[in-house]
C-alpha cells in the first residue's frame, strides 16, 4: 500500500481509514506493507526511515523534502513485486504515478482509491489536472480497479475514466468505544474536522445566524479541528464573519480534539454538522453516530442515509435551507431527539470495518484472480 497519509498522521480521514483497513486485514491472515510520508506526524510518536510494526503493520514512514518524495518512489518499487495486490491511495499524489507506470509494467495488481479527488470542487477546472486525467486515462485503459466510496464517487470515476471497473466500498472504520454522555451546563452544535473551505463553514455560520431558535436559546456552536497554514486566510475570514454577525459570544473555535477528548466533544453534542461542499465520504459522520450523536450532513456528501434512517438530517447547503434545519432541530421534543439518538447509534454499526473486511478480501482475491 502507497499513500500519503497513515496514522498517526494528524490530517485527513483517509490516514485513519487505511490504518483501520490494515489493521482489519492482518487479522484475517493478510500480510500488509505501507510505505507512506512522515508529513503531519510528530516525530515522538514513530521513527522515520525505517521498517517498524504498527499493530503488525509493516510500515516504513519517508521523510520527504519534495512533493516527488524519491524515497517513497524507491521503496515502494522495491516492495511491490513481492506484493499480491498494490493499493494506491490519492490519484493526485505525485508518487503515485511513476509508481502505476512500474506495477503496469511489472505486470502487478493494482486498485485505485481517488479519495474524492476527481469531484468537481476538487479539479476545479484545474488545466494541469485536467491534462493528467487525459494522461491517465491513456494509460490506465482497462489494467486496474478503481475504489470509489460512495456512488456519487464512481460517477466521477467513470467520467475521467469511462472504461474504468470500479468497485464502490464505503470507508469502514474501528468504531471507538461509546463513552458517557454528559450534558454540560451550555448545550452545543458541534462541527468537527478539517477548517477549509471545502467544508462551507461559512454558510454554516451564517446559517447559525440566521436562526431565530438558536440566537434565543442557551446553545452554542463548537468548531473543533486545525487550521493548516493554507488556510489561515480562510480561518481569519471565519473569524471577522463571526465578530461582523456579532455571534462571538455563540461560536467558539476550541482547536483540534484528540482520543477519547474528541469522543466526549461528539457525546456532549446535541448535533454534529458537516455541510461541506463536496466530500467522497466524510468519517467524521460516523464517529459522530458511533457517539449516539445525529448528524446533519449536505447533499454535497453522500450521507443521504441519514435521513433515511431517521439518524440526522440531509440538506441543502445553502444559508436558508441550514437555517431552517437548525430551526427544526432545536425545536424536537425530547422523545424525538431521543429516537434520533438511538437510530444514529444503530447506524453506526453498519460501518465497522471488522464485520464488513470480508467485502475488501473478496476484491483482492478477484483481483487477483482476473
């Protein structure tokens, strides 16, 4: 396996996701290899160039001081012919590609996560990615299996890739531990993850202020998650909405939350929020659920789910449409928040990555058998 990311690596769901894959795959008997960069890992928490086991993991974290990352390249080339199937995380990740010209040539098995890199937000009519999914496209042909998260993914799959197989698995996680709910003496909504723009957190704020139920109730928003150096600007523009809306007193951004502290954050919550523009999937939906805590997600991601099984809400990201929301929300009785609650929980379950790795062993051993 290539990626980018890999835990403990602080950023992104998809360093998570592949770790819990991992982990699920060697206790079935699968030997697993990752070789991955030591971006957004302190350096106390692994060691860097080396062969080390994390949970039986085989894992070799490269130091990179380029977006070529030549040690990546080297030493994935030289573990992948020993290798049944090679997993790429990220088409977009610049080793990746000289890493497919070798396993088409060395003949290997290859499956392909995009990790949500091929939507429309993401390419954003971009001329060089345009041109590389036109290289891409020549090259891949019929060779390799792509793995879209969610159906909306493979529609954009096959749009670059038109004669591309594609498997839709949705991301399966380790769930956590459900911890003790305790309700503090200043009820909050809660958003966790990433401060970026792909996760419209200004209409969300915005939203926030437009809501009569929540201007007049005790509730206050909670933005839990790290602000990257790129986006800084955008975490400034959130902060002068914030003071133009004069909601300071309502909407506190209280830094990342990790372990068991960011399980408490969820518990506590009464909703947790991800209206982002576009997600391929979006973790945080279950490890709110995995809390007992609903979830109001945008059409932009792939959790229409929740509406269907009473376990949160699915909108419309625009101001009104959040503003309505959050109105109805607040609103509930406490019989239906209950049921919500419930049904969140039970739904959560459906994503635990031990009950459903039999999915991922079949597509390997097809793979492997085509």
């Amino acid at each position: 396996m290539t990626c980018p990311l890999f835990y403990p690596a602080k950023l992104g769901g998809p360093a998570n996701t592949l770790y819990w894959l991992s982990k699920a795959l060697v206790r079935t008997g699968i030997d697993v290899t990752v070789v991955t960069s030591s971006n957004y890992i302190d350096k106390k928490d692994v060691e860097f160039d080396k062969w080390i086991e994390v949970d039986k993991i085989r894992v070799r974290y490269c130091t990179t001081k380029s977006k070529l990352s030549l040690r990546v390249i080297y030493f994935s080339m030289k573990e992948m012919r020993k290798c049944d199937v090679v997993l790429f995380s990220s088409i977009c990740y610049l080793p990746n590609f000289f890493l497919l010209i070798s396993a088409l040539l060395f003949g290997l098995n290859v499956v392909w996560s995009p990790r949500g890199e091929l939507f429309d937000y993401a390419v954003k009519n971009n001329k060089f990615k345009l041109l590389y999914f036109k290289l891409l496209k020549f090259i891949v042909c019929k060779k390799i299996l792509f793995h879209a998260t969610s159906n909306e993914e493979k529609v954009y799959i096959n749009k670059y890739f038109p004669e591309a197989s594609v498997v839709v698995i949705p991301n399966y996680m380790e769930l956590p531990l459900k911890v003790e709910r305790n309700v503090t003496s200043v009820p909050y909504l809660l958003y966790m993850g990433r401060i970026a723009p792909i996760k419209a957190l200004d209409s969300l704020i915005l939203g926030l202020a437009d809501s009569k139920f929540f201007l007049t109730s005790k509730y206050v928003f909670f933005i839990v998650g790290n602000v990257e150096k790129q986006f800084l600007w955008y975490y400034e523009k959130l902060n002068g909405l914030i003071k133009c809306k004069g909601m300071s007193n309502k909407i506190q951004f209280v830094g990342p939350k990790y372990g068991v502290e960011k399980y408490q954050y969820y518990a506590n919550a009464y909703f947790s929020f991800l209206v982002s523009n576009s997600e391929n999937f979006g973790n945080v939906v279950i490890e709110s659920l995995s809390q007992g805590t609903p979830v109001v997600a945008s059409e932009g991601t792939p959790w229409r789910i929740l509406k269907e099984s009473n376990a949160g809400f699915w909108i419309k990201n625009d101001i009104d449409s959040v503003s309505r929301c959050i109105d109805d929300i607040l609103r509930m009785d406490k019989e239906e928040y209950q049921k919500y609650r419930e049904n969140a929980y039970l739904l959560s379950k459906q994503f635990d990555v031990n009950f459903n790795i039999a999915t991922w062993k079949v597509v390997f051993e097809n793979v492997i058998r085509d």
